[in-house]
C-alpha cells in the first residue's frame, strides 16, 4: 500500500492506496480497487477514484480515461469535458488537441470545439499558433481556429522567439507569427531560436544567424548548440569551447565536451573528468569528476567514485 510522508518524515497520508503518483499542483492521483482519483495535500479524496487512468492538472483542467474515453475535470472534480474522444494532450495556452475517428483538432477549457477534428496530427499551441498536418504536409492554426499558414511544408516545428523553422525540399528556413517566410528555406538543418540567435547547417558546417536570417557567425564549426546566458557551446576537430552573440570566441575550443552555461557556470570534460569553468573560461573547479551535472540555485550535482553528492559555486562539497 502507498501512503504520504512530508519533508520532516512525518506521515501525513496513511498508506492505503493500491498506487500513487508525487503531488503536483497540489493534487495527487492515487489508485484503489483498480481505479484511479485525486486526493489533496491533507488526503481528502476530492475526485473519487474511478477512472481508468488519470493525468496530472494542467491550467486548471485534468485528463481522465473512462470506457476507453478521454475527457477532462477541473480541482473540483466537476467533468468539464465528457470522456468522448478517443485521444486527448493536455491543456496549453488554454487548449489542448483532442482525437476522434482519427482525426485531431481544438478545444479550449470549457470544452468548446474550436477546431473541428480534421487534420491528420496535430500538436500543442506555442506562442498562440499550433502546427497541424494534413496529407503529409504540415501548416498551422491560431487560437481562433483560423488556418494561417497553409499545409504546405514537409516538416514544421513550434514557435519560439516569434519564429518557427519549417522544411521544404530538404532545406530549412524559418516562419513568423503572422505566416511569412521570414527566412527562407536554404540551410541543411536549423535550430530553434534561443536569445535572438539560431544555429544553421550548410555544407557540413555550423553558424548562426539572427531573426533577420543576417548570417552572424558563419558557418565553420563542426558542431553547435544553442544560446543560454550568452554564451554558445561549438565543436571543432573534436574539441568544444564558446562563442558570444556576437560570434566571438570568448573560449577557445579545447574540452573534450562541454555543457551550456547555467547561473554562470559550465561544466566541461577532460581526460574523461568534469569540472566547471566561468563565463571568462577560468577553471572554477578542476576536472575531477566522473559525471556533473548543471548548477541550480546555487548547487550542482556530482559523481565520484561511482557516488553522487553535491558541490557549491566554489567547488566545495555540500552536506544537506
């Protein structure tokens, strides 16, 4: 049986559930007599368990399976959406893609149609546009329902920073929010946008250009990732090291892989040990270690000798 305890050990929920999941947004979905509910933080049982499956909240609204069925509860435990269709996402920006007789569209969190289940796939709505296929081609809707880019692409990805990348003909270019092609579909890969940068693949060779498709950093590394605390990670001849927004190589590539920034600090590998360098390229704590992971909120988790710990900004090691 699966019960509750809190941080100070204390058990809050007595063990008595067939299965239960962590608490998310102040609810949890638990499991009993092969049926699955809701109960909050204090254990009350707020949804009664019988449904099938369950689905953590999102926006408000919760996905339930019931008869084969999937439709949608609020935190009260009210059916704002009947389980009618055959597959269902949860909600984003305040609609989620539903799925009948094999077709997917829209609905917004009262339950109202607002696409009609037409296209062949679908997917989450990102900054107030989705991307929907329709004969293997791929264009996009607005929240109102309105199709804004035709189907018309080979491939289509979500909106980030105001632009999309999109494929045609076996290149990749880029689309914005109102459907124009932005940048033109030329590049043999392309990344997201991430800090007004995006890299780009031609030849082989990695660069970067900005939301003007202006060619920044031109295309000569041999790998790159994106942009995160305005720094970049690049490969070339096997070595990694980073690059500003402004293309500038701040630090020279020499680790044997390296990792994005993240509160300032980057771990990097050498000779098969981590470590972590600064935003100057300073080695803050030496290669050390047989795995690292990225700081968060001060901390950073690490390995040693086949054991996990944690480490400060510093380098020392943190006992909670």
């Amino acid at each position: 049986k699966w019960g509750y305890i809190n941080t100070k050990g204390e058990q809050i929920i007595e063990c008595k559930f067939d299965g239960a999941y962590d608490s998310n947004k102040g609810f949890a979905m638990v499991k009993k007599d092969g049926k699955w509910g809701y109960i909050n933080t204090k254990g009350e049982q707020i949804v009664e368990c019988k449904f099938y499956d369950v689905w953590f909240f999102h926006e408000g609204l919760a996905m339930v399976e019931k008869d084969g069925k999937r439709g949608y509860i609020n935190t009260k435990g009210e059916q704002i959406v009947e389980c009618k269709f055959d597959y269902a996402r949860y909600f984003k920006e305040g609609f989620a893609w539903v799925q009948k007789d094999g077709k997917r569209g829209y609905i917004n969190t009262k339950g109202e149609q607002i696409v009609e289940c037409k296209f062949d796939d679908a997917d989450d709505f990102n900054e107030g546009l989705a991307r929907v296929e329709k004969d293997d081609k791929w264009g996009y809707v607005n929240t109102k329902g309105e199709q804004i880019v035709e189907c018309k692409f080979d491939d289509a990805y979500d909106f980030k920073e105001g632009f999309a990348r999109v494929e045609k003909d076996g290149k990749y270019g880029y689309i914005n929010t109102k459907g124009e092609q932005a940048i033109e579909c030329k590049f043999d890969d392309a990344g997201v946008f991430y800090e007004g940068l995006a890299w780009v693949k031609k030849d082989g060779k990695y660069g970067y250009i900005n939301t003007k498709g202006e060619q920044i950093v031109e295309c000569k590394f041999d790998g790159a990732y994106y942009f995160n605390e305005g720094f970049a990670r690049v490969e070339k001849d096997g070595k990694w090291g980073y690059i500003n927004t402004k293309g500038e190589q701040i630090i020279e590539c020499k680790f044997d892989f390296a990792w994005s920034f993240n509160e300032g600090l980057a771990a990097v590998q050498k000779d098969g040990k981590c470590g972590y360098i600064n935003t100057k390229g300073e080695q803050i704590v030496e290669c050390k270690f047989d795995d690292a992971y990225d700081f968060n909120e001060g901390f950073a988790r690490v390995k040693k000798d086949g054991k996990w710990g944690y480490i400060n900004t510093k380098g020392y090691p943190v006992h909670f």
